[in-house]
C-alpha cells in the first residue's frame, strides 16, 4: 500500500472517529513506535537508491497529515462538547467561577522578608546556612570548646551519625551564630551580611518556649568597628521596624562569641507606663549583642589585629510575638489554619 493510500485512509478513519480514546488508537496505529510511518522508513535502505529519497519524503508527508488530521478532529470534538456544555439547562455561563481561598504568607517569613529589605537598604548580604551543622562551627569556632560552661546553657539534638570525619559531630543548628563564622570563611572584609533561619533546641515547650524557633544573626566586620557602629545600626533598625525613634540601652551580658557583651533592651513601643508586653519596665529585651570575640575573627580566618567587627543576634520568633501581641509562641509552628488566616 502507496503513502498516499495509507493518508486516505488515515483521513477517513480520523473523520470518524467518535473519542479521545479512538483518536489515540489511531496516532498509535499510524506515527507511534512500530507504527505506519515508521515501517516505511525502516524499509528505505531495501529500496533502489533512485527511489530512497521518494520513499523518504512520502513516509514524512504521511506523518505530517495524519498529525494535522489528528489535531483538527481534536478540535471539532472539543468544540462538539462545549457545544452540548453550553446547551444544557443546567448550565449557566454567567455564574460567577468558584472563588479561591485567599492566601497569605506566614507570620515568621512576613517578619523575616521585613528585615531582609530594611538590612538590604543598608548594604548588608542576606546568607543561609545548614541547619544540621557541624560541632566546630556551632560551638568549637565560637569559641565554645568542649568543656566550656555556656555549652549547658543550649540543649542541644545531636545527630547521630558516623558519616562525620576530623571535624566532630553534627547537631542540629542551637542558633544562627555558626553563620558568623561561615561568613568570615567567605567574604573579604569589609563586609555587612544577616543571617535569619531556623534553630532547634531540646526545650520544653510552653507559652515562651518551643524546640523549633526563628532567629537572624548579624554580622559586621571591617576596620575600627567599635559599639557606637553597633547602637547606631540597632536605633536605625528599629525606626523602620517600628516607623520611629525608640531608646536602646545596653546591659553588660556574657556570650562566648563576643568581648564585650551586651543585652540589648528597647524602649516599649506599646506603652508610655508600662505595659503587660514589657512587664512593667517600659524597656523590652531585644538581642544578645556585643564587638566579636577576637577567638572567633580568628577562626573565621580574619587577622584580630587589624579588623573588628559587632554581632548581634535577633529573635525572630519573640519579634513576631510583639508585633502581634501573641501570648504563646507555639501558634507560630503549630500550621493550625485558624490562626494563620488571621495574618
């Protein structure tokens, strides 16, 4: 049988069929493996040279007509069925579609996309970490040895493994200060750069405590870098954060990672008095803080002696509680609908 006989009959067939299904039989039958078209190609080499060409180009033409037959009855069937769609009664196209559920971008990650675009607008890098990390940067390069006292005050998961050469055990990230230290490993001082994710302690949870929470480090690092950098980039935050001027102090603190450290508190945006967010103080805590341990430059790989630089650490988690005035931190990992829909 000719190309041409086998391209009628492909018409034929194809103008009557009745489905979907009986279409696919036919393209199946025609251009599908071990179908039609592909037994003329596969019989070219038997033929005389002189007819190899013809042969060619007739098995081509057959294919492109059996598809463009194909995809034209596809098109009458579908406009067939949305023909009887619309006639019916029971249809009525002027009826509003179904609307979906609106959706909005959790509590954490708004917070976060915040501060992300505030600390951008100041020339800081925005970094990531793993949060399964490794024993030397989670605690040995910040200066937290093995037997260091500050070791008890994380509850930390360890992973068991055996996977881990040289460098010790994993752990589940206890906070987002291992960054600090990535950081240094990477970039040329001077350097801005935050870091916010996530962190996992072995806590018990409670209305303040969860063993999944938020947090963002910060990181500043270049030459003369001293507390007054660190105030004035903590005030410059908070008027955005806020939409204005806020009282910081700092209180002394010990962090392993930073000499000398601080707390640093906030004057309460919610009250002139006291409040029960502030407990009465009118001063809020907000982040540990403090000029980076010369130790911890070290390990990152920067020279002490002629760079410095300030750290501070941001709870997210406790950020959002704030500003939303959430009594329980569990809401925020819960994934209860409910409550997200209100954000």
């Amino acid at each position: 049988m000719d190309t041409q006989t086998h391209e009628q009959t492909a018409r034929e067939r194809i103008a009557s069929a009745a489905d979907e299904a009986e279409l696919r039989a036919i393209e199946r039958e025609y251009t599908g493996k071990g179908g039609v078209v592909a037994e003329l190609l596969a019989a070219i080499p038997t033929l005389p040279p002189t007819e190899r060409k013809a042969a060619g180009q007739g098995a081509n033409a057959l294919k492109q007509a059996v598809n463009a037959a194909l995809e034209a009855r596809r098109a009458e069937l579908d406009e067939a069925r949305l023909a009887v769609e619309l006639a019916a009664t029971d249809f009525d196209a002027t009826v509003p579609a179904r609307s979906l559920a609106p959706g909005s971008l959790h509590p954490i990650t708004q917070a976060a996309r915040r501060l992300e675009e505030i600390f951008s607008s100041m020339g800081y890098h925005v970094l990531d970490g793993p949060e399964v990390e490794l024993d030397h940067y989670n605690f040995e390069a910040l200066n937290i040895p093995k037997d260091h006292p500050a070791r008890d005050m994380q509850d930390t998961f360890f992973v068991a493994t055996d996977a881990v050469a040289g460098d010790g055990r994993l752990v589940m990230r206890t906070h987002t200060s291992p960054v600090q230290v990535r950081a240094m490993e990477r970039l040329e001082p001077p350097f801005r750069a935050i870091a916010p994710g996530r962190v996992f302690r072995q806590e018990t949870t409670d209305a303040t405590h969860e063993h999944t929470f938020h947090q963002m480090e910060g990181l500043v690092v270049g030459e003369g870098i001293s507390v007054a950098h660190l105030i004035g980039t903590m005030k410059t935050f908070l008027r955005e954060v806020f939409e204005r001027d806020l009282d910081v102090r700092l209180r002394p603190g010990y962090f392993p990672f930073v000499e000398p450290g601080f707390e640093l508190d906030a004057r309460c945006p919610f009250c002139e008095s006291g409040c029960r967010v502030c407990k009465g103080t009118r001063w809020i805590e907000l982040c540990p803080c403090g000029l980076v341990h010369p130790n911890v430059l070290r390990a990152g790989g920067i020279d002490p002696e002629r760079y410095s630089g300030f750290a501070f650490g941001l709870g997210l988690s406790r950020l959002v509680m704030l500003r939303y005035g959430l009594d329980d931190i569990r809401h925020l990992m819960g994934a209860d609908v409910r409550f997200l829909e209100q954000f």
